[in-house]
C-alpha cells in the first residue's frame, strides 16, 4: 500500500459518520464511575485503619518488652553470703 492509498483510507475513515451513542450511557458512566470512587475510598481507609492497628500493636509490643534494653549478664553468678 503505497502513501496516496493509506491517505485515502485514512480520509475514507475520518469522512465516516461517527456511531450514535445510547441515550443512557453518561448516566451508567457516572454510575459506576461513583461506585468506583467509592469503592476506592473504602480501600484507602481500610489500609489506614491496618497501618494504625499495626502501629498500635507494634508500640504496645515494645513497651512491654523493651527490646532496647540490655538484658542482664548470665555470665557471672550473683554475688550472695558475703
């Protein structure tokens, strides 16, 4: 197919009336494009409320066993009956 050939199809193709578009299609679109929305909400907020159940849990975690603290010598016995 050589250029004058693609330009005709391609001006064949543009000269072509357009498809007509149901009458009810932008109320569907809007429809599930809200449904979309949110649902997508719904996600965002439900990651939040695991990352603040996390948070919550990992801080209670450390507070009671305070992994930052040393723990003790096992190494050398106490010192008793002086």
């Amino acid at each position: 197919m050589n250029r004058a050939q693609r330009e005709a199809a391609v001006r064949q193709i543009m000269e072509r009336v357009p498809p007509p578009v149901p009458p009810d299609l932008h109320a569907e679109v809007v429809r599930r494009g809200s449904r979309l929305l949110r649902r997508k909400a719904a996600a965002r907020r439900l990651l939040y409320l695991l990352l603040l159940a996390a948070s919550v849990a990992f801080l209670v975690w450390a507070l009671t066993a305070r992994p930052w603290v040393e723990p003790p010598s096992q190494t050398t016995p106490p010192l008793t009956d002086w």
